[in-house]
C-alpha cells in the first residue's frame, strides 16, 4: 500500500479483506486507504465502495464507525484541543476555506458541501484542493489523519 501511495498519491485506494480487525483498520487508515470493505459483503458493496470513493469520500464497516466513534470521543475526553484548535494549528484559512474543512471533516461529499454553502461541484473542488496543497496531503483520509494528529 505505501508503494502505491508514493507513486500514486492522489489515486484513492480501498483495502478488500475477508475479515474485520480493528488493528488492520487503523493501519489502512494511517497508511491512506480511502475505504476497507470487507469481502463478505459481496459485489454490490464493493461496487458502491469503490463509487463513494471515486466522489472522495471514505468508505469504512459500520462497525468500525462506532470503534472509531468511540475512541475519538474518549480522546476528546483526554485532551482538551477541539477540531476549531486543530484547524487553527494548521495555518491561515480564508472564512470558506474553513466553512469547508469544517464540512470534510464531519464526512460531507463535494455534493452536500456544494448544496451547504451555495456552490458548483466545480468551485467546492477547487477549494478541496487548494485546502490540500495548503496541507500538503492528497486526499480526505490524510486531511483525517493529519487533523486527528493533532
């Protein structure tokens, strides 16, 4: 997986398995993976998984949703630092930039973004990326990672 990060880091990758664990999870996570579909869930899920992660959004088990749920919430309860902080440690945003971060960061697509704050797909794209050059990441689950650093 690092490999094909480093010579394709803006192509989303979804990791297929035949089984859940959590620790296989979170290494896909550190490593990029933008979805983790289990094998089990037949073709139509990978299909779906594969849709959702070419329109840039992350695709992870609903079980996993609430193991990460619940870690980040028992990590907010240790450290004080809020998603506003953590915006704010990365630098200077204009007021859209951040109405956007704000928005990926709570799992919108282009196409809720757009709808939200009155804009083309083509302009929410834009932003997308320039919020990314600025970070220096390439796509949603480093935007994450690099956020939940902090």
């Amino acid at each position: 997986m690092q490999v094909l990060k480093e010579k394709h880091p803006s192509t989303p990758f979804i990791i297929f398995i035949d089984y859940s664990e959590n620790h296989y999870l979170i290494e896909a996570i550190g490593h990029g993976a933008a979805g983790y579909v289990l094998q089990d869930g037949g073709m139509k899920q990978v299909l779906s998984a594969i849709r959702q992660c070419a329109n840039g959004q992350i695709v992870y088990p609903a079980s996993f949703k609430s193991i990460l749920m619940e870690r980040l919430e028992r990590d907010v309860e240790r450290s004080p630092v809020t998603l506003e902080k953590a915006i704010g440690k990365l630098g200077a945003f204009s007021k859209r930039e951040h109405e956007l971060l704000i928005l990926l960061t709570q799992g919108e697509t282009n196409q809720q973004i757009s709808k939200k704050l009155f804009l083309s797909i083509g302009t929410v794209k834009n932003y997308i990326s320039r919020i990314y050059k600025k970070l220096n990441v390439n796509n949603r689950p480093e935007l994450m990672a690099l956020l939940y650093g902090l």
